[in-house]
C-alpha cells in the first residue's frame, strides 16, 4: 500500500507497463483473462478518467472486478502468485472522505482461486 511493493511475479521476458494516474484520478475496474487449471494470463486495469492499462495475454475465461459502490476505488490488490504467475486475486475497494485521510469500507469483490 502505498510505497510498499511486492516482488515481482510471472514472466519476466515480456515488457513491462505502468500507468501514473493524475491527480483525482482512481482505478474503477480490473478485469481479466485466466485458466481455471493454472494462472492469470491477463490483468486489465480501468480509471474513473477512461483511461486503461492492459498486461499479459488475452488467453481464457473472462473475470471482472468492481466496486458496488459509484463512489468507490480500487484501495487493495491482493493475491497469491507461484513461480509461474498470479493463481488468485481479490479486489478490495473503498472510498476516501473529503478531507482525503480516511478510508471507509464499501464492500469487496468476489475473489477468485484457481485450484
């Protein structure tokens, strides 16, 4: 959450990408490609400006994570990974009042596992 990162995960002989989102600027939206035998193939992400960063293969079954809240953004991205790649994620939203230092809950998305 904020500065602290994870190591990185999955293929490392493809491209990387980022996205710097702009001042009010949120994710609204991740979406997906996975195999229900193995991994994540491909992660999609969506902010509240339209704008989107798509990484990884466009390769099986579709999932999609939002919240159920207008109001609310993307706060957390959870999840485990093997040495091959992501094998499950969860999308926790939330929204920030407007004096922008507190967080309220508004609900989290279905997770899902792969076996």
């Amino acid at each position: 959450y904020g500065f602290a990162w994870t190591p990185m995960v999955g293929n490392n002989g493809t491209n990387r990408v980022s996205i710097s989102l702009f001042e009010g600027e949120a994710i609204i939206q991740v979406s997906g490609k996975y195999n229900p035998s193995n991994f994540i193939y491909q992660l999609f992400f969506v902010t509240s400006r339209g704008r989107f960063l798509a990484a990884g293969q466009p390769i099986g079954l579709s999932f999609n994570h939002y919240p159920t809240n207008a109001e609310s953004e993307l706060r957390i991205l959870s999840g485990r990974a093997n040495n091959v790649g992501i094998t499950s994620l969860g999308a926790h939203w939330g929204d920030v009042d407007s004096m922008g230092y507190e967080m309220h809950t508004a609900g989290n998305t279905t997770r899902m596992a792969l076996n």
